[in-house]
C-alpha cells in the first residue's frame, strides 16, 4: 500500500535545485521542474540556446545544436553555490546559510567532416554531455510561538492539560542531487540546415531529515518537552527522448525547434514515516514530563518502511531564434512549452488523489528565456533573462519565476574560459502543523546565487 507522508505541501520548489521533498505530488512537481544549469556561458545567457547550437548544454534543448560545432570539443565546469534561507514564523526571523562547491559540468562532441565524401551531408557528430541539474544540499531552521499546544494530555495524571504555548522550534536537514547524463547524435545537410537526436538519462537522490519541537505548560508549574524527527529517502532513475532541427534562414538569422519527450521514472523511497501499532505515530517521537521527570515516552527509532513507484513527468516543445552579428556578438530567444498534462502517476488506484490533484490544480506553462552576447577580440560579454510560469492554475503573476545572469568568457582559439553569475530568489510556505489549522505556517524566502566556471578546449 502506498505510504500517507506526513510532510504536506510547502516550498514547491519554485527553485528546482533547492526544495524540500514532501508528499507525492510535491515530488511529481518537484521532478517536473528545471533550472538553468550547464556550462558557463549557456548559464549566462539564461540558457537561450534552441537557435545558437555550439555548446555542449545546448543539446538539451536542441539536440541539433551538436551539428553546428565546427570542431570537437571537450570541457568541464565547476559550480559555487551560495544559498540564504529566511524563516517567518510568528514574529521570529531566522537566517540560515549553505555553501557547496559542485562538479558541475563535463562533455565533449565529436565531429566527423564528410564534405570530401557527400554533396549534401558536411558532417555528423556524436556527443555526451553531463549536468549537476539540482542540489539538494540545504540546512535551515525556523522558531516561534503560535501559542496552540500539540502534545496536550499528560499520560500520569488526566485532570493535567498542557494548554500553555512556550516554544516551537523547526529544523530541515537535506542533501543530494539530481544528474543528467546525455547521449546524441546528428548530421548537417548542406550549408544551412541541422539535425539532432538525443537520449537523456537522469538519476536523483534526496534525503531530508526533520525535527520538531515543542515545549508547553499547563499554567501551574508542570511542562511537556516534545521531539519529533522524521527522516526520508527518495532515489530515481529515468529515460526521455529528445529530437531537433536548426535552420539558417539567412546569413545572420537562425531558428530551432525540439520536442523534449516525457520522462519515465522509476522511483524509491524509504523513510520512517509508518505506523507499527494503531496507537503509534509517523516518525520518532519523544515526550518528557516534569511529572515524570525520569521517563521518557517514545517509539521505536529504527523503523523503517519501504516503497517504489512509477513517475511521468512533462515533456517540452521549445521554439528558439537567434540573430547572429557576424563577430560583434549574438542576440537569443527560447520560448518554451511545458506540457504539465503529462504528469501523472501510471498507477491510478494508488495515485487516484494525486493524480486528480494535477488534473485540477496544475496548468501547462510556458518559459521564456533571452541572452546575448557581446564579442571584442577575444572577450566575450553575456547577459540572460529567464521568466518561468507557475504550474498552479490559482497563482497570479507574482508566483512566476525570474532568474537573471550574467558572464564574461575569453576564446583564445583552441582554449576558452567562461565564468557566469546567476541570482534566483524564491518565495513559499512550510507548514509544520498540518493537522491544525489555526498554526499558521511558516513563511520562507530562499535566495541563490551561483557563480559557475568553464574550460573548453576545442580538439
């Protein structure tokens, strides 16, 4: 049977490297979403690369982008990450800080010249490329007093209520990621067209660790000390197909389209968040009273449940152009069409309230991303805007997602170097008591910035 989680919707991942793994359909949502990650100068340019091809990121988005290189290629990257979660909750402000230091990025694309064999066909290429998509490295706390009590009754003595609100303290513990391991393959027909085909894998990890706590009185001197942890692992393996075509339709304007397929995961989860006995609780639990100062109340601490699944998440239509300025630089545009009616779980009986979740709440999205760059001998200067739609059909405009970037790269022939900076900020809610209505949850902001370093040598 499938498990009922304790967490329930909070932060829905607005920023899809940091997010915290809750219920089933905030995981559907959660593997759903992207964010701008790849080589330096795709993620200075916000990623706006369906048109421009030449880089290795770009044959996420258009696998014809492998085509238009004019020589192999091989490069890595390194990503600092800089993370600031900001805790509200009932008039307490807390400000908490992760920093992590990811290899980011590695890839190369073969090209194999065949204008000395064909008229029509001048090369094909095959390539692999490998992306950190997310981190899940994040470690925040939130306190306060909402001034309603959880852990009432005291078991030695009835007429003991512990009506009094002291204290509440939350602490979220998470680590992991989520990888991409590309495969592709295309061919340049003539002086002017480009094809793609690419094969996508993706693995994820996420682990989260939670405590709660609560201290309470009953107004004459007695005290309730509540613990209560919860732990959860959730790894995944998934498949998707991606095809695409570039076309010059002059010497300086190009344009793309590709079709991303949907994903097809197969997920796992373990965590302690079972009931053994009909009298048991999801998670660890520990309750001290000053009644009974030398006992402590608690459950068993190594249980564990086990359970896997299938997932589907969206596939992508993205249509690009790009306006090529001989050497002075570039100007790109990617609007993309994410097909959120293809998230579903394939299981409909265990699912049935999650699927119907997707079917009334969640709407199809567009992304629209922009980048240029600006060329000067062998610098080269970048910029991108990203604006990302909500999925929640009841979101107004100020829920949709702003990414901005910026980078400077030097191309000295054969070598090249990049170096971007991208800030994302996101805005949601933990909710900490679910079963109580009148607790408010907490409010959280969590600011990103990344700094991501590239070198490429062309073979």
């Amino acid at each position: 049977m499938k498990k009922h989680l304790f967490f329930i919707a909070t932060i829905l991942c607005s920023l899809e490297s940091y997010c915290q793994v809750l219920n089933y359909s905030d995981i559907g949502l959660l593997l759903s979403q992207s964010s701008t990650n790849g080589t330096a100068r795709f993620n200075s340019m916000a990623g706006a690369f369906g048109a421009v091809g030449g880089d290795l990121s770009s044959m996420r988005i258009n696998p014809a982008a492998g085509a238009v290189f004019k020589l192999s290629e091989f490069g890595f990257s390194l990503a600092f990450n800089d993370l600031t979660t900001t805790s509200n909750y009932y008039g307490s402000s807390n400000r908490s800080n992760s920093n992590t230091t990811d290899f980011a990025q590695i890839g190369f694309v073969n090209i194999i010249d065949l204008s000395r064999y064909s008229d029509d066909w001048t090369k094909v290429f095959f390539g692999f490329n490998y992306v950190k998509t997310a981190n899940y490295n994040n470690n925040w706390f939130a306190d306060g007093n909402s001034g309603v009590t959880t852990w009432v009754e005291d078991p030695t003595d009835p007429d003991i209520l512990y009506t009094d609100a002291e204290y509440q303290n939350f602490d979220s513990f998470s680590k992991g990621g989520r990888h991409s391991y590309s495969f592709y393959g295309g061919a340049q027909w003539g002086k002017d067209i480009y094809f793609g085909i690419g094969v996508i894998t993706q693995t994820m990890d996420y682990y989260q660790n939670t405590i709660q706590e609560e201290f309470n009185n009953d107004g004459n001197g007695n005290t309730v000390d509540g613990y209560l942890e919860e732990w959860e692992q959730v790894r995944g393996n998934a498949i998707s197909f991606n095809f695409g075509i570039i076309a010059k339709v002059s010497r300086a304007l190009r344009i793309g389209l590709s079709y991303e397929t949907a994903s097809k995961w197969s997920m796992s989860e373990e965590s302690n968040l079972v009931k053994e006995t009909p009298d048991d609780l999801l998670g660890y639990y520990e309750l001290q009273y000053s009644t009974d100062p030398g006992f402590i109340y608690s459950n068993n601490y190594d249980k564990v449940l086990f359970y896997d699944y299938a997932l589907d998440t969206p596939g992508k239509l993205t249509a690009s152009a790009a306006l090529v300025v001989g050497k002075l630089g570039l100007f790109s545009f990617d609007y993309t069409s994410n097909f959120y009616n293809q998230l579903q779980f394939p299981d409909p009986l265990e699912f049935q309230s999650e699927n119907g979740f997707f079917v009334s709440e969640i709407q199809n999205t567009m992304d629209l991303a922009i980048g240029a760059e600006i060329r000067a001998g062998i610098l080269r200067i970048r910029g991108g805007f990203k604006l990302k739609e909500s999925p929640f059909k009841n979101d107004n405009q100020s829920s949709n997602q702003e990414e901005y970037s910026l980078g400077i790269g030097f191309d000295k022939g054969r070598y090249k170097l990049d170096i971007a900076y991208q800030y994302y900020t996101s805005n949601g809610t933990y909710d900490f008591y679910p079963d109580y209505r009148e607790v408010q949850p907490a409010i959280l902001t969590q600011d990103l910035s990344k700094i991501t370093t590239s070198l490429l040598i062309r073979l």
